[in-house]
C-alpha cells in the first residue's frame, strides 16, 4: 500500500480530532491537529495581552510576535496522546478551555497567521504517511491529499458532545453557551475571506449525527484502503 496523505475537514466539535486520531493509529500514521496550532497562537495572544477588550488584535503587532512563537507536537509515551506545545510548555489542556475557544476565529482568519502555519503544515507532510484535520487541509494546506474527508453533524448533536467532553474534565460548562459558540464559529469559519470552510470538490462527505465510533472507524478504514490501493 503507498504512504499517503489524509485530509480530514468539516465543522467544529464533530469528532474530526478523535477520528483522525484514532485512523492514524490504526494504520501507523502521524497525526497533526492543525486546529491546536491555531489555538496555541491563541493562547500565546492572550497571554501576552494582544487582545483589547472587546476581543479585537491589531494584526500588524501579532505579525511582528509570530516567529516568537514556537508550536511542537509530542506524543506522550504513557498515554501515546499527542501533546501540543507552545514554546515548550505543554498547552494541551489550556487551549481547549472557553476563552481561547472564544477568541481562536478571529485569530485563524488573519493572513499573517495562516500563511506561517499553513507552511509549518505543509512541511509537516513532506514525508506522507500523515492524517491531518482542520478546515482548509483538501483546499489549501494538501489540495493534492490522496484522501479528503468533510465531515459534518449537526449543531445541537456537536454542542452535547463538547458539553460531555468538558464536563468530564471536571469544567462548569453551560449547554447553550457551547451551542452558541459552536455556531459562532461556523459562521465566521464558512464567511471569512482567508481559506473559508468549504468542502474540497473531491472530498467525501461524512454526516457523523448517528454513527457509533465503531461505525466510523470502519467507515474510514474502508476509505483509507481504497486511496491507498488506488
Ligand atoms: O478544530 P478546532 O475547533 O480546534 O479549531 C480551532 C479554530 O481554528 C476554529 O475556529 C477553526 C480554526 N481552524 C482553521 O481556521 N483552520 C484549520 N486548519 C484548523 C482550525
């Protein structure tokens, strides 16, 4: 079977992370979060109090701090996670908490910032033998991916699953404040100018509201065969 790339994109908090995880495990395949790396930048602004309080940033300053911003991915060998890093700290369980949750959109539409981790990203795949998720891997950062995937769920189904996810890391969470930011985030994904969500014109589509996990793997399993034996 040829070592090849798989792009997997859609909507936020529809499992993308979990099963592009859980493939490249499956078949020996790193695997790259891109939307951690958008998170970390995230993370970096607010700590460095780049944001004013409206949630605003003033790019041209931000673009001046990017090469002070180191983004590494690690896997832990206990738990065999991968663990995001900024300027070597790990931020795993920071930058998915609500603030930065909150504040990423903005962040990820800026030019400057896309274009530094799209070419981080596009390095990252030199090799193959990659699965990466976001919402631009088939349209921008892999166009040429041997496997794109687009995978979508519906807003009050991805909103219950995130409320789980953090409830069970000990989070006080509200439901409808997730909804809300969840669909938030849709839209100024599918609106921004930059690389907007959109499914690749080759990708497959994947509708998760009703599949089990077990389900899904195979699904996706079945779909790696066939790209790699192409
Ligand atoms: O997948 P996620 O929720 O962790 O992504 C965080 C944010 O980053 C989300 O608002 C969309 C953005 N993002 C992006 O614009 N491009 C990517 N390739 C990945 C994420």
């Amino acid at each position: 079977m040829k070592k090849i790339i798989i792009a997997i994109d859609g909507f936020s908090s529809c499992g993308k992370s979990t099963m592009a995880k859980d493939l490249a495990k499956a078949i020996g395949y790193i695997y790259i979060d891109s939307g951690a790396m958008y998170r970390a930048v995230t993370l970096y602004c607010i700590e460095h109090h780049l944001f004013d309080t409206n949630g605003g940033i003033d790019e041209d300053v931000l673009k001046q701090k990017l090469s002070d911003i180191s983004i590494r991915f690690q896997t832990d060998p206990e738990s065999k996670r991968s663990i995001t890093y900024l300027n070597g700290v790990n931020v795993e369980e920071r930058i998915r908490m609500l603030d930065v949750s909150s504040l990423v959109s903005p962040i990820a539409a800026l030019r400057s910032v896309r274009e530094t981790l799209v070419r981080l990203q596009k390095e990252m795949g030199k090799e193959k033998g990659i699965v990466m998720d976001g919402r631009d891997i088939g349209t921008e950062v892999f166009p040429y991916a041997e496997l794109k995937i687009f995978v979508t769920a519906s807003s009050d189904i991805r909103a219950k699953r995130r409320f789980d996810e953090l409830r069970a890391k000990g989070q006080t969470v509200n439901l409808e404040e997730i909804k809300q930011n969840i669909e938030e985030r849709d839209r100024i994904d599918q609106t921004r100018e930059i690389s907007p969500l959109r499914k690749a014109d080759d990708a497959v589509l994947l509708d998760n509201s009703y599949l089990s996990i077990e389900e899904q793997k195979k699904w996706l399993i079945e779909q790696y065969k066939k790209a790699a034996n192409a």
